[in-house]
C-alpha cells in the first residue's frame, strides 16, 4: 500500500482509490461518496484510462466495474496481477457465484455485487484498506521476520514470497492471508469454516466454493516439482493441512 504524505493508514480515513466505471453517473455518484468519506478519488471509463493513471503509482485500491467497453474488467485484473499486487475490489451488477469466484481466481482481494448501499461499500474498502496498511506498518515485525518452508521463504515485513529457487512469487490479499494463517497452523488440518471465517471479508458473498477456489488457486503458486509432496494437502471430509514444518528466520 502507498500512502500520501500526512495520511495515517491507521487513524481514519485516507488513502488514493481509483474508480474504473464506465457509467458516467454512478462513477460520479461513487466518486462524490468515496471522496465525502475522505478518500481521494480517480475516475476512469475504461481499461485503456486505467492504463494511463497506473504509473503515476500512489494508489491504495482499485474499484473495478466488470462490465467495461472494451477490454472487461476481468480483462483488466488478469493483465493487472502480472504486474501489481495493489488491492482491487471488484464491481458488478451480477451477483453469480461464478463471477466471484473467477473473479477470486484472477486475484481480487473482494467483490461487491450492484446495487450496493453506502455502508456496505464503505466497509469494504475500510477493510481491505485496513489489512494493507497493517500488514506494511506494523512495528512488531522485525525487517528480517522470515517463514520458511519447504525451501520457500515468506517475509512477513515486505509480504513477498520467494520459490525454492529465489524467484518472487506475487500473492493477492487473500492468498497472502491465508499462507499466513496455514504458516501459524503448521500440521493442523483446517476446515472450511475456520477458512471461511478468516476470508469473510475478501470472499464478497463467501461459500465452500469460494473457500476451495481461494485454497486451489494458492496451492498452484506453491507446487512442488514433480514427484514431491504437495505443501498443502487435502484431508478429505474435513479441510486443507500445511504438511511442512515451519521455521522462523
């Protein structure tokens, strides 16, 4: 997270969101109701304006209508975690199961389903607002504060996840999440609703489905080669176990 000179990612709220919504008078709406919250807020009507504000940097959060002209908002998100791990909240008039969870797959940190109501919009970007500042400036964490496992290294002050061989890994906010919470649960099986309740704030409308995509599209990033054993194992009937020991460097 990028946070402006004299903003506190702590103590209210602050913070640089850009808005991509081709709907001129619901992006005005939205803008006006981010921007009275205290927001500093940036418009865009489609992929090709996104692309234009992105090297200025700066952002904390993206909103993004899926329906967009042009390249969709799901278009969008896939060329964006090539990239850049900046939090994104998806946008969209469908409220289908399928939409969330492609949208998950993709790297969404949350999805909101129009229409929406002020509150429930504002308390999403709070929430994903508030996970990234935590995360980048908690002072417990030591610069060196590194989980081991399985030959990959997890560095707790920067969130970047290194492979076996060196190479870094990007993580969305929820699959960061839930490395996390399997690294503090090594040889523990966790079910679905301890998964559930950790995610409830990123999966958007959460379900078994949700919580198997958010787990799968983590286990791609960490296989194994060929012929070892996988990281995170499935225990069936009962949940998803880190099957390596941890140590803290």
């Amino acid at each position: 997270m990028v946070l402006q000179p004299g903003e506190s990612p702590l103590g209210g709220d602050t913070g640089h969101i850009v808005l991509v919504e081709d709907d001129d008078g619901l992006r005005m709406l939205v803008t006006r109701l981010l921007r009275e919250a205290g927001y500093r807020v940036t418009g865009c009507r489609s992929a090709i304006e996104f692309w234009r504000v992105l090297p200025a940097g700066g952002i904390d959060l993206v909103l993004l209508d899926v329906m967009l002209p042009g390249a969709s908002g799901l278009d969008l998100l896939r060329a964006l975690r090539a990239k850049n791990t900046v939090p994104v909240i998806m946008v969209s008039a469908r409220n289908e199961e399928a939409d969330r969870v492609l949208g998950l797959e993709l790297g969404a940190d949350d999805y909101v389903a129009k229409p929406f109501g002020r509150p429930e919009l504002l308390a999403r970007v709070r929430a994903v607002l508030r996970r990234a500042a935590i995360a980048a400036t908690s002072p417990s964490a030591p610069t060196s504060e590194t989980l081991a496992f399985a030959g990959w290294r997890l560095d707790l002050r920067s969130r970047s996840l290194l492979d076996p061989e060196g190479a870094a890994v990007d993580l969305s906010g929820a699959e960061y999440d839930l490395l996390l919470f399997f690294l503090e649960h090594p040889g523990r099986v966790l079910g679905r609703e301890m998964i559930l309740e950790l995610s409830r704030a990123r999966l958007g409308s959460p379900s078994d489905r949700s919580v198997d995509t958010l787990v799968s599209r983590l286990r791609r990033k960490l296989e194994p080669p060929e012929g070892l054993p996988a990281v995170i194992k499935t225990i069936r009937g009962a949940g998803y176990m880190l099957a390596s020991k941890v140590e803290r460097a």
